[in-house]
C-alpha cells in the first residue's frame, strides 16, 4: 500500500529536498568537481582603444563565491588598472565616463554587489595620469553604499560625470530602513 498516495507533489517535495541536501553535504564535504565548477563569464566595454573587461560567475553557480569578480582596464592591449571585488558576487556593472579634465583618458568607474540585504554596492573609480598614458593609473575606493546603484552623470551641467552617494548613517537611524531616508551628501 503506498502511504503518500494522495498527497499531491508532497513525495515529491520531499525526496527533492533530500536530495539538495545530500548534495549539499557532498559538496561541503568534498568541495566542488571540476565537471560541477561553472564557467567564468566575461564582457567588455570598449571606448576608443581603452577596453574595460570584467570577469564574473553566475551567482547562483555552485562555485561562485570561490571566484572574486575583477574588472581589468586595458590600453592598446596592455592591462595599466584592475582590481578584484573579494567579498562580492556577480556581474561587476562598469561606466566610462568623464570625471576628471586634467587628463585625456575617461575615467573607469566599476560597482560591484555584495549580495548583502539593504548592502553594499562597492565602488572605484580607475584615473588616467595627466599625460593619459602609461602604467600609473590610480585606483581610487568611494566605498562600499547601500541601496541601488549609483549611474555616474553630469548632476551639476558642467560637462563632467559625478557619482551620487548618500549619507548612510541615516538608515535605521530614527526608524525602520524603508522609513528611513538617507541625505545626498
């Protein structure tokens, strides 16, 4: 006599659940095989003969959070930026934007996502030297923010790229977080 006659899809449900739990512990046990590791996936951004790459993983690859996303800034071919997010999952979102005129290259701002609820959007900005040229670019961190991404746009008129961020401290600061609002700073 089959006992979970009758209860649609519960069997189902349950030996579902065995089974991502079985996989589970065999992979905590014995880390991720190689035919189980997923692909690292890559897009680029070109701007003239500046390219930006970025590498990632699908988040939802077993072996995600074993891969740090980077992003490389390359000119004429020749990687002179880059950095890694190591706390951070998916697709590194990239803008290449004037910011700075003191120097003929735009400027490289790269967010990355922590997957965090209510955090982080990491952000940096990769800097041309004033000759435009060379390998002294400059890394710069604006930190890690909370909320939706920050779009780098011209917020003033005058022709260059901005990065808006708000002042965090405010959230729960006198209520809950969806009461709460953060002031631009």
């Amino acid at each position: 006599m089959d006992v979970f006659r009758g209860r649609s899809g519960w069997t189902e449900r349950v030996l579902s659940g065995l089974a991502a739990f079985a996989a589970f512990v065999a992979a905590f046990a014995g880390g991720v095989s190689a035919a189980q590791a997923s692909r690292v996936l890559e897009k680029r951004v070109r701007a003239g003969d500046l390219v930006v790459v970025s590498r990632w993983k699908d988040p939802e690859a077993e072996d995600a959070l074993d891969y740090a996303p980077r992003v490389s800034v390359l000119l004429g071919g020749r990687e002179v930026a880059g950095g890694e997010f190591p706390d951070n999952v998916g697709m590194p979102k990239v803008f290449v934007v004037e910011m700075d005129p003191s120097n003929s290259r735009p400027e490289v701002v790269a967010e990355s996502y922590s997957g965090g609820a209510h955090c982080c959007e990491e952000i940096v900005v990769f800097s041309a030297p004033p000759n435009g040229d060379g390998d002294a670019w400059r890394k710069v961190e604006l930190g890690a923010f909370d909320g939706a991404e920050r779009i780098p746009r011209d917020l003033d008129g005058d022709g260059l790229a901005e990065v808006l961020v708000r002042d965090d401290a405010f959230y729960y600061a006198y209520g809950c977080y969806g009461c709460s609002y953060a002031p631009p700073v």
